[in-house]
C-alpha cells in the first residue's frame, strides 16, 4: 500500500544531493587547473622545492575549501529561489466562464492537452509536455473553484510543507456532476480509454481527485462507484485536498473534455470492455439461447417522466412479446435493483423500452446490436436542446442499435409560446401518454428485427458480444 510521504525544508532528496555534488566537481576542476598554472608561472625557481610544494597544495585546500563553501551556498539558494517560485493559479479561470465546455477550458486554463487522432485528451505530470515537473494542488473549498489552486514543481523542489502522494493519480474535471449515472460515466470514460491505451492495462490508480467546476467532490453515485471498481478491479479510493499546504502527484492522469477528441470505434472499444468487465465483477455468464429479452426498464414508480397509464403501457408490450416465440418480458424499476441487479438485466436484454433519463445509461451492458426505444414527454423536441440525444449517441457509441423515440404530442400547457425555455421547467418531468397503435406496429417491427439478427448469429456461431474472456487488459 503506497505510503504519503510528507516533505520537510530540511530534508533533500538522494537525487538532488548527488547532483549537487557532480556540479561541484564540473566547476571546481578547470578552476583548479587554472590556479595550478598560475601558480607555476608565478612561483620562482627554487633549489629546495618541497617547502614551495607544500605551500602550493595549502593554498589549493584553502581554495577548494572557499569555493566548495561557496558552491554550496549557491546551490542553497537556488534550492530555495526554485521552492519559491513555485506559482499556484486558480483551478477555474474565470476569464473562460463564458467557454467552459468548449476549446481551452477554464479548469487548469494555462495547460494543453496531450491528443492523438481518435484517442482520449489527457494530461500527465510529468511528461515530456511538463518538462518533467509534477502538479501539485492546494485547496478543498466545494462551493468555488476559483479559491482551488494548481502549480507545476521540480520533482527535487517541492514547496515547503507540501506533501508527496505516491503512485497513480486520477484527476476528473466534470462539468456537470457525478451523481448523474450519464454525467458521471462521460467523465469516466475517458479514464478507462487510457487505461487500455498503449497496453497501460497494469496502470491503475491508487486514488482519484474529483472536481465538479474546481470545486472539490469527494464522493459519486453507487451505480457509478460500482462500475469503475469492476472496471480497475478494486474499490474507488477518493481523496480530499489540503486546505493550505500543497499536495503533488508522483504520477497524475488528468481529464476534463469527457469523451471529446475520441473516435466512434475507441469508444465502442471502451463500452465493451466496461461491459466485459461488469459482467465478470457481477458473475453474469453468456446466454447460450435465442430466446429474445424484451425490457420495460422504468425510472421511478409514478415518478417524473413515467407513464400516466403504465399498465396499459406494459399490456401493449408484454401482448406483442408474447405472439413471438421464445420472447420474454421483464418490467424492472431501476431505483430498486442493485448495480449487479441491473447488470444482470442488461445481460438478458435485447429490447430496452425505457422513458429519457440516466436509467438509459445502462443500455451499454446489453448485447452488442440489442435495441432501444425511448419516449418523452411533451415539448422536448423543440426546446430541450442537444441534450434530448444523449442515448442516440451512446446507442452508437456502444455498438447498439436507437429504434427512435416517440415524443408524446399532449401534456400540461404552457402559458408562454411552444418555443420559449421557460416553458422547459413544465415539460421537463411531465408524463408520458401512450399510442396503441403505434407501439404495437413499433413493437412488432422490433422484434421481429431482433428475432432475424439472433437467427443469424446462431447459425454464424459468431456471436457478436463480448464475453467474460474476451475482456482488454485481462
């Protein structure tokens, strides 16, 4: 288990003391070669040359005693003038709270990130991109970033009373929050793509720092905990900051642009080894039979955003389930199950009928090509913003197939126009009617699209999921 290591003034690291003394030697040398040929053209010619000999070798001791005294002053001060000039800048600039999500965010504004084609934007301390210097933070304050600081250090110059944390850390940046099973898991993400990036598999972190707009977070959802300790396969270790003293990184891995800058296939290649990954951790085995898992997946019982007639809901599905042959139907509230609950759902799953929320999310954890039909409720369409589409894309991110989404076209009314935002406080938790009709066909269509794609695979024998041995990184 790595040990923090609290650094003292006076304590100096084997590393800098020996480059201390190899630059002694590099200047005391040609000094002293100089005074010795001073010394021989000065000294007049003797008939007795020991005792201008031993006057000559005193001298080069004094001198080398002088400048070796001097040297070390010199290097003291300099070790001083470099702890320093260690200079702490806010983690949120606010000259960027205009573009926080764009570009050059405000959370660490004077780094760059590290971004190759298709993969994950990241930054490591040290790299080559610091120069070889560490990141050190200083601040917990949870209520504005501004007052949370960050520096870079020498690795032989910390700032005084700072304190060395050894081993991997993890530092997120997370615009939104991770509570949020979605929110979180888009800042998740781009931790686990580099940690099967370049074979870096046996790199896992000792400790994650959270940050939600700079301002300190110390804990996240269960569901998300969960999934990030059967993903690096042991349980999440959050840490807090110091108030005053700094606190450095031995080695640091930070993110703050989510799944941004990463291509359509690295980011099935991350779904499916978080889905591998989750399934060994629950111990859900492969479904060896064709049978077809239909799943009413809701949020909660009568909650925000359910349906105003649920069981006529279900009766629509579960009827056209079972005119198919080998279909089963599940109806599941995910505020009920446990993470592993709800991995074992996913698993029997090929059909995920669910309202818009971050139950959703799960849908990753399902067979890859497994299907999604989402609904909402009135006035989403024309004023909740790109965000409506958050499951299309993580239906194509995670290799499965969004079966389009019906938006209901009646609900509570609004006294300001259909396109005005202030109208979205209305809608935003609304319920959801249904359409006999239209989910019959809409079910019908489905199914029988899965029903040809499992023929097909089961006489391919070429499954197309992954399963508890093809995992990355195992």
């Amino acid at each position: 288990m790595a040990m923090n290591k609290p650094y003292h003034a006076k304590q100096h690291p084997k590393t800098s003391y020996s480059f201390s003394i190899y630059l002694i030697l590099i200047i005391t040398c040609p000094i002293l070669f100089i005074l010795f040929q001073i010394q021989f053209f000065q000294t007049p010619p003797s008939s007795s040359p020991l005792p201008s000999w031993a006057l000559f070798n005193q001298r080069q001791k004094v001198i080398i005693n002088i400048t070796f005294n001097n040297l070390t002053k010199e290097l003291m001060a300099t070790k001083k003038l470099l702890r320093e000039s260690v200079t702490f800048l806010p983690l949120k600039d606010l000259r960027y709270s205009s573009t926080a999500q764009q570009g050059h965010t405000w959370f660490m504004s004077s780094m760059y990130d590290t971004h190759e084609e298709g993969e994950v934007q990241y930054q490591r301390f040290p790299s080559n991109v610091s120069k070889g210097k560490v990141l050190c933070l200083k601040g917990n304050n949870t209520h504005d970033g501004a007052w949370n600081s960050y520096a870079l250090a020498w690795p032989e110059y910390f700032p005084y009373n700072s304190t060395l944390k050894k081993g991997l850390t993890f530092i997120s940046y997370n615009h939104y929050n991770y509570d949020n099973i979605w929110h979180g898991l888009s800042s998740m993400v781009p931790f686990v793509a580099w940690h099967i990036k370049n074979n870096q598999c046996s790199l896992t972190p000792t400790r994650w720092i959270l940050y939600h707009w700079g301002e300190v977070r110390v804990k996240m959802g269960p569901w998300l905990k969960s999934l990030m300790g059967a993903t690096f396969g042991e349980p999440l270790h959050i840490e807090n900051i110091s108030t005053n003293n700094a606190t450095c990184f031995e080695d640091a891995v930070v993110m703050r642009h989510n799944e941004g800058g990463m291509s359509r296939q690295k980011r099935i290649q991350v779904y499916d080894f978080l889905r591998c990954k989750a399934r060994i951790y629950c111990n859900v085995s492969k479904r060896e039979t064709p049978a077809i898992g239909m799943t009413m997946f809701m949020r909660v019982n009568n909650g925000p955003r359910s349906f105003k007639n649920e069981s006529a809901v279900i009766e629509i599905f579960d009827k056209e389930c079972k005119k198919m042959t080998g279909c089963h139907f599940i109806l599941a509230y995910s505020n009920n199950l446990t993470f592993c609950e709800q991995v074992r759902v996913m698993s029997l799953t090929d059909i995920l009928i669910s309202p818009h929320g971050a139950q959703l999310t799960n849908m990753f954890l399902m067979d890859k090509n497994s299907s999604v039909l989402e609904f909402f409720p009135k006035g989403w369409l024309k004023i909740a913003g790109v965000g409506q589409y958050v499951y299309h894309w993580i239906a194509s991110w995670s290799g499965m197939k969004h079966q389009g989404a019906w938006r209901d076209p009646d609900g509570d009314s609004c006294p300001y126009s259909d396109d005005d935002k202030r109208c979205m406080s209305i809608y935003k938790n609304g319920k959801i009617g249904y359409s006999k009709t239209y989910f019959s066909e809409w079910a019908r269509r489905v199914l029988n699209e899965v029903r040809i794609r499992k023929k097909e695979e089961l006489t391919s024998k070429n499954s197309s999921h992954l399963t508890s041995t093809g995992c990355y990184c195992s």
